[in-house]
C-alpha cells in the first residue's frame, strides 16, 4: 500500500509540472498574438494606399511624366514605377548610391513582380495597390529588376535595369533638368 501510495505522490507531481509548462506555452502564445494585433494595429501594413488602375496614365501620382528618380527637398530620392503586362515604365531606373531611395510601385493590370536582385526589395505588385518600400544602395553598380509573377504569356520578357551611380554625379544631372522636368531615369 506505502508503494501505491508513492507512485501516487510522484505521478501527481510529474502531472502539475507538465500542467505548468502548458500552461506558460499557451500564456506564451496568446501575448506573443496580443502583441502582433497590438503592433499592426500601430503600424499598419505597407499596402493600405490604393489607386485606381484604370486612370494611372492619365492623373495623379503615377502619370507618365511622374516616373522615374525624383530628389526630394531632404535629398532622398523617390522612384515611381509602373508594371504593365509585359513592361516596367520606365524600362531603366537610374538612382544614387550612398542616398535614402523610396520606391513608389504599382500596376495597370495584373499582379507583377518587383524584384531588384542583390538587395533585399522583393514585392508584389497588384493593381489597385500602391507598394512602397526604402532602401539605400551602397555603391555603384547595374541591377536587373525581374518580374517575378507570372503575369502572362509574355512575363519571360519583361525585364527592367537599375543603374546605380555616383551620388555627386546623380545629383549634378538632376540639377540640369528643366523645371518642369524634374525626373531622371537611364536609356538603355
């Protein structure tokens, strides 16, 4: 009966240690999910802006004469691009090294890819949405910028640069645009 009555006591013990540690992992779980509501509730996501894909081209931010490199009056630049099926408008984004960059991106049409290989901007892009994300480039150099969704029977080929040049050098041929012109992007 002494044995019974031991195996009893350690089988109790064994049983309100197990409940304990079940209890702190479920205690652990339900703060760890009050604290993501608590912080999107804060800081929402990125991609609450939107856009009519319909008038892109013809008002607002993302009209033709909008995209493209902009230096900013704190001396970041903002990148405004569009994907289209089965383009990136413009073709060829020419940006600073060593300078805050924003970019601005949407879609026209379908969902898209905006990937910018070595660096860490990789997005979808949707109609209807406006994605935005920083970055700064390091140093010079050319990055190739993939759509990486299929978007169509002509993704394969939809391709776009990113040239990253001399900050002095960026910012030289910006202060030579016209007024009325104050958008820089590369010929390729």
């Amino acid at each position: 009966m002494a044995m019974n009555s031991a195996s009893h006591d350690v089988a109790e013990r064994v049983e309100k240690r197990w409940a304990i540690v079940v209890v702190a992992i479920v205690t652990v779980l339900v703060a760890m999910t009050i604290f993501t509501g608590l912080h999107w509730a804060m800081m929402p996501p990125s991609r609450v802006e939107t856009v009519r894909p319909e008038t892109l081209h013809v008002s607002g931010e993302f009209v033709e004469s909008n995209l493209g490199s902009a230096v900013e009056p704190d001396g970041s630049v903002t990148v405004r691009i569009v994907a289209q099926q089965y383009s990136f408008t413009p073709q060829c984004l020419l940006v600073p090294a060593g300078t805050p960059i924003t970019f601005r991106a949407t879609s026209s049409d379908v969902v898209h890819g905006f990937l910018i290989t070595n660096t860490n901007i990789n997005s979808m892009l949707e109609p209807g949405y406006i994605a935005t994300f920083k970055t700064t480039f390091d140093k010079p150099g050319e990055h190739l910028m993939p759509c990486h969704e299929f978007c169509g029977v002509g993704h394969q080929g939809m391709w776009a640069h990113v040239k990253v040049v001399d900050k002095a050098d960026f910012m030289q041929m910006a202060a030579g645009l016209p007024a009325t012109s104050r958008r820089l992007s590369c010929v390729k």
